[in-house]
C-alpha cells in the first residue's frame, strides 16, 4: 500500500493550477445516463473516484471513455438497472445513480454505498423524496429495490436538512417527471448550479438553482451537452492554508473567488495577505498566524470539507481557538493523528478546543478519511523531521497530483509504493 513521506519545513512558494471539481464532475457524469446522446465533460480530475464513476457507467451500459481531463459517453448497450455491491462500496457518490435510473427505465436496483467514515450520512431523505414522486421501495438481499411503474410524478419535496447529494438526486430524476417538481430547502453549493447548468445544457427547465428553492418541470426527452467543470473550490482552500501553514507565498490559478469568499476571509482575519484577480488569487504569509474561530455550515458558510485543513492551521496559532463541526458526526478522527504530530487539542461534543503549538513534529500517522488526509499532509509540510502518511488512498480520491503540485512549490514530499 502506497505512502507519503513528508520532510517538513520548506516554504511553499509559485503557481498552482487548481484542478476541476470532483464534487462536480461526479453528479454531471451520473447526469449522462439521462440520454442517448453523446456528452463530453472537460475539467474533470484525473482522481480514484472518477476511475471508478467511469468503470461504473461502463458497467451499466454506456460507452465512457477518459483521456486526460476529459470524458466521452455515449450509450453503447441497453442500460442495466442493477448498480452492485462491488462498484457502490467503493464510493458513496454511487448512490447518484438511482435518480438517472429510476427516471430512464423506472428502476434501479443499487447497494447501499461506502466512502469514507465521517458519519452515517443515511439515504432516507432520497429515497423519502423518490417515494413522494410515486416510486415503491424494498430493501431486498442487500440491495434497495426502487421502482415505479408508470413515470415519475413532480410533487414538493421539502428536505429537513438541505442534503447536497438528495437535492443532486431529485434533480436527476425530476427532470423527465411528469409535472412540475419543487425542491424546498435545497442545496445551494455551486456544485448544484454546474449540475443544473449542465441538465439545462440538456434541455431540462429548471430555475432557482443556487437558491433555497428549485423548481423543475419535467420535459420527455434530453439530449447531449458539452461542459467545463467548475474548479474545486475545496482543493483551491486547501492549497490557501498551505501557503500560511509553510510561511510561504502561492498563487492560484484557474479558480472561482465567489465560492471561496468565506475561506479568504477567514484567512484574513488569520493574517494572510491574499489579492484576487480575475480567476487568480494571491495568498502570502504576513504574520503570526492568529487563532480565529470557525463552524461549519452549509454552503455559502464555513465547508465542513475544509474544517480538518483550518484545524491544521489553527494548531500553529498565536493562541486558543474553537472549531466546531455541525454538518457530519464523526468527523474528528484526524485530531488523535494531528496529536501524534504535536497538536494540542482536546475534543468536547461537536468542538474541538485548540490550543496553538509553536511548530508540528514528524511521525508516522494514518489517513481516516479525504480531508483528514490532507490536513494531515498540510501538518507534515511545516512539521520539523519526517512524517510519513499512510492510507493515501484517501487523498487519490479527492487531490489531483498531489504530490507534483507541492513538489512543483518546493515541497519535499514522495510517494513510496
């Protein structure tokens, strides 16, 4: 199993290009199964879980082809309604395909899926809303059984919390419903807009997008769409932090500043020095990294996907700080490995108390989840000594050429199979 070795201490200084976003890319790939028509997406990152979107579409029956940073589909066989334990285990973001599904041939058959261990994060409210628009459900031999026999019917759905992947979901299969769908307490992440963009690319009609309410209104038929992916606004935050974290300066290209605004400025007030330009932002190690309190929301507050990498960050500043996590249970499993490293932190309920420590120490630590991974690397890039990652499968999943990007910036940083 690969690792990560880390010498610490080396200022990370030039240019990154920040990568499309795999949030994105996935819902949008999953979107394809809505037509027969050929799709092709660009900006999509070279990472495990794409592999693994495209090994499935292939599997249930479209021709998908990835070369670089784009992916080609078109349907090469009659699709198959079954997604199997196999292919859903390796990723959670496989439940995405029952909208498509349930939408095209009335059905799906799919396990219940995996991903990384950051809470239960249940499927209820997607299958509640599937329920609402006339479908029957069964948990039969492992699998949910999903299916309607006549098309799906637009209704209100209102969601008790404001799930991204149920509002991705319900937007995949609302689109050829009968009638008009209206999402209530939906999601809001930009990642929602690039996927309506897309659907309406494919002739969906769909407004409020980006809005706590969506309205959908079913046509009969999609067609094929070409589309650049929005840049990853989570790896775009995680390099941010990294050019305070090594007291160096790093510009990034290729980004979106609107969706990072709660990030800069929270960095701000930390201390960086960051300008923004067009799609590039500045950021500069200026001073003592302050401690500055954070809680994580749903979008457009605080991402719970950056909440490892500022605790990272938080562990080298001048002072006490809270980080409190309000999206996911269970998502503190990198504070013992952060402790390892030297991190002064204790955890009470959804917040951890840190207190500021002058420099992290390399060790041997282990990756729990994507983002914990990286602000595990984060700490072992300022940490003084060797730290070495293990686990790193994580990070394939989520960071596009991770260890080129921070060799590229001056890190000293291998990968050892």
């Amino acid at each position: 199993m690969d690792k990560v070795v880390i010498y610490g201490g080396k200022k990370l200084k030039g240019s990154v290009r920040i990568s499309g976003a795999k949030n994105s890319a996935l819902p949008i790939l999953f979107a394809t199964l809505l037509t027969d028509d050929k799709c092709k997406i660009k900006n999509v990152p070279v990472l495990a879980d794409i592999k693994t979107t495209v090994d499935f579409l292939n599997f249930i029956g479209k021709k998908t082809v990835r070369k670089e940073n784009v992916v080609d589909c078109a349907v090469s066989s009659k699709l198959n309604h079954i997604a199997p334990y196999d292919l859903v285990r390796k990723m959670r973001a496989s439940v995405l395909v029952m909208g498509p599904l349930l939408a095209r041939l009335g059905k799906v058959d799919v396990s219940l899926p995996g991903g990384c261990s950051i809470g239960a994060r249940p499927i209820d409210i997607h299958l509640d809303a599937f329920k609402k628009m006339g479908a029957s459900i069964e948990l039969k031999e492992g699998y949910i059984k999903i299916f309607s026999k006549d098309r799906l019917v637009g209704t209100d759905i209102e969601f008790r919390f404001a799930s991204v992947g149920a509002t991705e979901n319900v937007l995949l299969a609302s689109v050829l419903a009968r009638g008009t769908t209206r999402i209530i307490n939906a999601a809001k992440e930009p990642e929602i807009e690039d996927l309506a963009n897309v659907l309406i690319k494919m002739g969906a009609k769909i407004s409020g997008a980006g809005t706590k309410i969506i309205t959908i209104e079913g046509v009969e038929k999609l067609s094929g769409f070409i589309h650049s992916v929005i840049p990853d606004r989570i790896e775009a935050a995680t390099y941010m932090i990294s050019a305070l974290m090594t007291k160096g300066e790093i510009l990034l290209t290729k980004t979106n500043p609107a969706h990072l605004q709660v990030i800069i400025d929270k960095l701000i007030e930390a201390g960086a020095d960051i300008k923004v330009s067009g799609t590039t932002i500045s950021v500069k190690y200026k001073k003592a990294i302050m401690p500055i309190n954070i809680k994580t929301e749903i979008y457009p507050g605080f991402p719970t996907d950056v909440q490892a990498q500022w605790m990272a960050l938080m562990c080298l500043a001048k002072g006490n700080s809270i980080v409190e996590e309000t999206v996911f249970e269970n998502r503190f499993l990198h504070v013992c490995e952060l402790q390892r490293l030297g991190a002064n932190l204790k955890i009470e309920g959804t917040k951890v108390y840190i207190r500021g420590v002058k420099e992290f120490s390399g060790a041997p630590v282990m990756v729990s989840d994507l983002r914990a991974g990286a602000a595990l690397v984060l700490a072992g890039l300022c940490a003084t000594g060797k730290t070495e990652i293990s686990r790193i499968y994580h990070l394939d999943r989520g960071y596009e050429t991770l260890e080129k990007k921070l060799k590229k910036l001056g890190a000293n940083i291998k990968r050892i199979s």
